[in-house]
C-alpha cells in the first residue's frame, strides 16, 4: 500500500492483469532477452554484425551469466547475444532461441571466440535493461530493451532514433491498475465470481510447463529422478508437488530446448507457481474448476508482490512471491478461508524473506523444489493453526503492509548485498 486509497479491481481487468503478465518463453529469460536485444540491433543495422556490445544492468548480468542457453553447449550472455545477432528476427519475441539451428549456434561461437562480442555491466535507474550495440564498418545500431524482458524501448540507427517506446507508465497495458494500489484480499476475493472458463488459460500454462517436467524426467535430471524417487517412496501432494516443479526447473535451468510459461518475466517464477499448485492439486484430486481458481490466486500475489519488488530483486523472487501465492492456493485447496490463505502468506513472507539470489543457473531448480515443498507445508499448518504473527520481523499488520515491507528489503535494503553478489562472480572470472 502506497498511500490510504485503495483501488477496487473488476473481473475484466483482473483477467487482463493476469493475461499481461504471463509469457511464453524458452530458456533462462535473461538469456532470451539478450538474444532478442542483439536481434533487434542487428535488424536495426540492416547487415551482419561485425562487433556487439551487450550492456546490461547489474540484476540481469547476474542472472544470465551462468545460465545454459537452451539448445546449445554455450552458457551467458555473450553466446546468447551472438545468437540472436545471427538470428536477426526479433519477431518471435522471448521464443527466439527455438531458432538456434546448428548453423547459428556454429558462426554464434566463432563470433565469440574471435572476441567480437561483449558483455558489460553498470549500474542503471532501471534494474531491467539491455542495451545492444551492433555495428558493421562505420554504421552502428542500438537497440534498447527496458522495464520488461520482451519490452522493446528505443532503437537507434547511427544516433538517429528510428523507435522509440512510450515512457512505462503510458504504454498500451499501463490502462492496468498499479496493484500496489489493490487490496490483496479484494483481488483474491474477486476470483471466486469469476467463470472459469475466463481463467482457462492458467490451466494451459499449468500444462505448458507441466510438459516442460516430464521433458526433464525424460532427460533423466539428477535432481528431477531423485524426487520422483522420494515421491515414490514416500507419495505425498507436497512430494508430487516438488517433484513436478523441481524436473521442470531443471530442465529450464539445464538448457533443454522447453518452453515454459513465465509470469512477470521469469521462467522459474512460472514453474513454482503453475507447477506447485498444479502437482498440489493433481495429487489430491482437486476438480478442474478449484484448480483453475487455485491457479488465478496463486498467480495474482505472484504479480502483486513484483508489483512491490520489481521484476528482478537481490533476494530469491521464487522463495518469496509464487511461494507465497502457492502457500495461499494450497490454503484455498485445503478448505482454508480467507484469514488462514493470510496466515499462510505471512508465514512464508516471515520465514524465507531475504534468501539469497545469486544468479540463474542450475541450482536454481533446488530452490524451487525446497519453496515449493515449504509453500505447502506452510499451507497445511496455516489451516491447522499455526502460523507466523503479524508484527514479528518484517512480517507486517497485514498482508499488503509486508508486501511494502519487501520491497523495502530488496531496494534500498539488500543493496550492498548485491553488490557483494556481483564481486564475487566476477571474481571467480564470470564473463
């Protein structure tokens, strides 16, 4: 909460905060954007690259530099920008690594062995921004990519702006409202009105990265065989529930060629959230439409808790916002009203605020397995009774007030925190 008025949420616009903020993606999203920013620079430019520059703003340099890019043996950014430098068709948005053919992934190496691409960080007002710089002979191109992984900003073609994006605030899905601004209790009570088949497309999400597990079980991930083991041994809807999510991150964060369905521009974030309700649901045998509805709570105290944070943070964004929207959805699917869906919020807010982030890359697919499994563990006590209290630690009166309080925490909080986090990749010679 910014200020003393709150803003009401009707059923339309519900659906279309929860429709903008769900994305199709392959691969880490940090890596795909870098992709999709050398891209548009390189169509910007009209020729093949002879040189890149990749800028980047310190949260993505550290999620993308040791992440696989999928489809190839190449990890980080550089290969990801030579990639879509060699691409050179943005058209297919956060999907642009699915053109990696043998032959791109080839001339993207040589591009970066020969040390005609380069990747920096500085510090940026926008934690989300790539700045891609293509040039050939005495023409230089600059495409900007800003606020969203997938959002285009400013192209320039020898400083001469050929695009230029309206300011955040003022472009087409800013007709939304600023969910810092909508009580959590109103967004989620308005869920149960909703039909379900309006909501329909978080079960095709579900779907989406439930094909992106079994494509890891398939591929025979340790850590995705080792749930699936445990689960066997022990079968429980928290172990069906890590399972799924775990084989899925995996998978993501291995660099097989799976899209997945991401929500306020991240793969995992989608992955716990849809996954963690969804193997949750399944096991317990939920119908279709508590599912659906189960999904729509999860994914809105995703997107209102970026909504506080921002969509990078110096803390881990899957331990905190869809483990908390998964934590509220196991309540509802318990039979949980809204006070222990609260409860269970606070809680997790209360016990995992402030796990580190340290970058995307393979074990990544163990945080999400350890929230998810905790999100629902959190949920069972929640409706047994116990849970955290509001006003201990940064856990606040009630559930918007801590979601204020995490962004705090993250920015200016966490500050030196990442700072330290970025020191340390880079002295263990990360490029």
């Amino acid at each position: 909460m910014r200020g003393d008025t709150w803003t009401d949420i009707d059923d339309r616009t519900l659906i279309a905060v929860l429709r903008a903020e769900i994305r199709r993606a392959t691969g880490c999203t940090e890596v795909a954007a870098a992709a999709l920013a050398a891209a548009h620079a390189v169509g910007a430019l009209g020729r093949p690259a002879e040189h890149l520059h990749l800028s980047v703003s310190p949260n993505v340099y550290k999620n993308g530099v040791h992440v696989a890019v999928p489809g190839t043996p190449f990890r980080g950014l550089a290969a990801a920008a030579a990639i879509g430098a060699e691409i050179g068709d943005p058209s297919t948005g956060l999907e642009i690594l699915d053109a990696a053919d043998a032959t791109v992934v080839e001339a993207a190496g040589l591009a970066v062995a020969s040390g005609a691409v380069r990747v920096s960080f500085s510090a940026e007002d926008e934690p989300l921004l790539l700045r891609a710089a293509a040039s050939a002979g005495n023409d230089v191109a600059v495409a900007v990519i800003a606020g969203a992984h997938d959002r285009l900003a400013e192209v320039r073609r020898n400083d001469r702006v050929v695009f230029k994006a309206l300011p955040l605030r003022d472009d087409a899905e800013d007709d939304l409202p600023d969910l810092r601004d909508v009580p959590v209790a109103r967004m989620l009570a308005t869920v149960d009105r909703i039909p379900v088949a309006d909501l329909e497309f978080l079960m095709d999400a579900a779907r989406l990265n439930a094909d992106a597990a079994r494509a890891g079980r398939e591929a025979e991930g340790r850590l995705g065989l080792a749930l699936d083991a445990r689960a066997a041994e022990a079968p429980s809807p928290r172990a069906a529930a890590q399972a799924w999510a775990g084989a899925a991150s995996e998978a993501r964060m291995g660099g097989l060629p799976v899209p997945v369905a991401a929500i306020t521009g991240s793969g995992n974030h989608g992955i716990a959230n849809f996954l963690g309700v969804w193997g949750y649901a399944q096991a317990v045998g939920a119908s279709h439409d508590r599912t659906v509805r189960a999904l729509a709570i999860a994914s809105l105290v995703t997107i209102a808790i970026k909504a506080h944070t921002g969509k990078l943070t110096a803390f881990c964004g899957c331990a905190i916002a869809p483990a908390t929207g998964l934590a509220a959805a196991a309540a509802y699917l318990m039979g949980g009203d809204a006070a222990t869906q609260a409860n269970a919020m606070q809680t997790v807010i209360g016990t995992f605020a402030g796990m580190l982030c340290d970058g995307a890359k393979g074990s990544c697919a163990f945080k999400v397995a350890a929230v998810v499994g905790a999100a629902v563990d959190i949920a069972g006590l929640a409706v047994a009774g116990a849970h955290v209290a509001a006003g201990d630690g940064i856990v606040g009166a009630t559930v918007d007030r801590s979601f204020a309080n995490l962004a705090r925490l993250n920015d200016p909080g966490m500050r030196g925190t990442e700072q330290a986090v970025l020191d340390i990749i880079a002295a263990c010679g990360a490029a």
